[in-house]
C-alpha cells in the first residue's frame, strides 16, 4: 500500500525538469592494480535502465572481491527544486542528494551522500570517486535520492516536507544485471515462437583477436517463447535451478565445441598470447579459474562445466 505525503514530493515531471544525468565508470582492485570495468546495455529483457559489467581481463570474481564506483551526477536545473510554483522546499532549506543500492533479495539498502542543493545554485555537480560495493552477488539497483539535508525558514505560502532526512523522492538510475548467466557468459535472449529453446552461434576468424563478449562472433540464444523459458528463468516462480544448470551447461559446451571446429587441429592453442577480452583470454580463464576440459573429449569438457555449476553457480 504506498503511503499518503502531506508533503509535495518531487514528481516525474520535476525531476524531468531538473535534467539530471550521470557519468560512471566500475572497476575492481587486482593486487596493486586497479581494473575497469566494460559496460553495456542489456537487449531483450524489456529494462531500459539494465547494464551489464565485463571484466576484460576475466580477473574479477564477484562472489569475493568488491568492487568501487567513480560517480558524477550533474543536475542542469538544480533551482526548480526550490520554485515557488511546483518546488519541494523552502529557499532557505538545504536538498541532499545520495545514491542508494539494494541488492534483490536483501533487506539492508546501502547510501552514501553525494552532497547538497541549495536555493542559490542553478547547475550542480556531484563527485565521488571512492564509492566502495562490497557485495554484487545478485542483480542490484541504485537510485538517486534528494532529501532534506538542512531544514528552512517556513513560509505562510506553503507546506513542504522540512524535517532532516526527509526523503523527497527516489529515481531508479541503472539496474547492474549480474545473478542471470549472462553476467559470466555471452548470452543473448530472442523471441521465437516455435523455436528451440536454445542455440548457439560461433563465426570466428582469430580467436587471438576476436572479442569475446560480441555476440556478432558468439552466442547462446535463449529463446522467451519456448514453453521451458519460465524454467530457466530466475525471475519467474516457475524457476528450476536443476533444469537451468542442465541447459546451460549442455548450451555452454556445444559453444566450445563450435569454437574448437573452427581451430586448427580442432583444438585450442593456449601457447598463443591474446588480445584483452579476445574468444583465446576468455577460454584460458575458464579452462584455468574455473575447471574447464576445454581441450578434452565432448564428455569430458561436459562434465567439467557440470561440475561447475553445480559446485560454483549458484
């Protein structure tokens, strides 16, 4: 039940008045040195606010190690908080501005202040570039919240919220995309009616080069219309960890078979140096971090990426 504000709260159309925008960028502590992340938007799912995080150089394993958030927000209209007409505070009041992340599942929401609006500016920008996330183990939305940082001189011409720490209102920013298998491997979901519920695409010319996380050089499709998707969805009640392990695994392995067919002597050259986030970096990774027969029989590399599943994704 949403609760009544006997206080103007800042609407949709004020806080697209405000114009508020955002720079960031995420990246990971790797002994002495510290790591970008890529990050790309997520096609299919329907969520215009989802990003997915790639570590090039596949070094990051979010089950323990952190990660830090370097965050610029820039309010063009900052003023129109405060407007006689349709504002949210006195002129003399302070609005705080603070991001807020909540991982599905968990009832602890983290926030940090990012700083404070007052009357008198009229373009604002926020920095931190020391923001730390300890914990990204499921997918994980971050707001901006503007609140009451410094109560005002009331006027006999309004009635705004005007308690420290009053919450103004709240805006999803971005959602990080991270519990689904697509965070670890390239995974691309299709609408197909009458279609498999899964396939895999591989069109290779040197895997050296080749970037790993461009579904134009490889893919596991995953197919919404197929009557076992709500199975293997982790957001649907029908969800079957067994059966999702099942299909993965199999759709992961017939992937690196493809890949290998496409190599010299059908198997892979680990002896090769390649590129940051190249089809060869990837397939090391998850041969050496990560327990992959990648080189070994169709049985073999099956049962290893089982193994995998079960013993480490859960």
């Amino acid at each position: 039940m949403s609760q009544i504000k006997f206080f103007p709260t800042i609407s949709e159309d004020l806080y697209s008045k405000l114009d508020v925008s955002f720079s960031r960028k995420f990246s990971f502590q790797d002994g002495d040195q510290k790591r970008d992340f890529e990050e790309s938007a997520i096609d299919g799912i329907g969520d215009a606010k989802a990003i997915k995080l790639t570590d090039p150089s596949y070094k990051w394993d979010r089950t323990n190690c952190g990660l830090f958030l370097s965050l610029v927000v820039n309010i063009r209209n900052a003023k129109e908080l405060f407007s006689s007409k349709n504002g949210v505070s006195y002129p003399t009041a302070k609005v705080g501005v603070g991001l807020v992340w909540k991982p599905d599942g968990s009832r602890v929401k983290n926030c940090i202040k990012l700083g404070e609006i007052s009357a008198l500016d009229e373009e604002v920008r926020l920095a931190n570039d020391g923001i730390f996330i300890p914990d990204l183990n499921s997918n994980t939305g971050f707001s901006i919240v503007f609140f009451v940082s410094k109560p005002g001189a009331p006027d006999n011409q309004h009635f705004f919220g005007n308690k420290e720490g009053l919450v103004l209102g709240s805006f999803l920013a971005w959602r990080i995309i991270v519990s689904g298998i697509g965070s670890l491997f390239p995974v691309v979901l299709t609408s197909q009616i009458g279609g498999p519920l899964w396939r895999c695409h591989a069109s290779l010319s040197r895997i050296e080069e080749d970037e790993f996380s461009n579904e134009d050089n490889i893919a596991v499709f995953i197919n919404k219309e197929h009557p076992l998707y709500p199975f293997i969805d982790k957001d649907s009640p029908l969800y079957n960890k067994d059966l999702f392990k099942e299909v993965f695994s199999s759709a992961l392995a017939f992937l690196i078979i493809q890949i290998k067919e496409s190599c010299e002597g059908g198997k892979i050259d680990f002896s090769k140096s390649g590129e940051k986030g190249s089809v060869l970096v990837a397939l090391k990774y998850f041969q050496d971090e990560r327990g992959f027969a990648i080189n070994s029989n169709s049985s073999e590399l099956l049962a290893s990426i089982k193994k995998y599943f079960e013993e480490d994704f859960n």
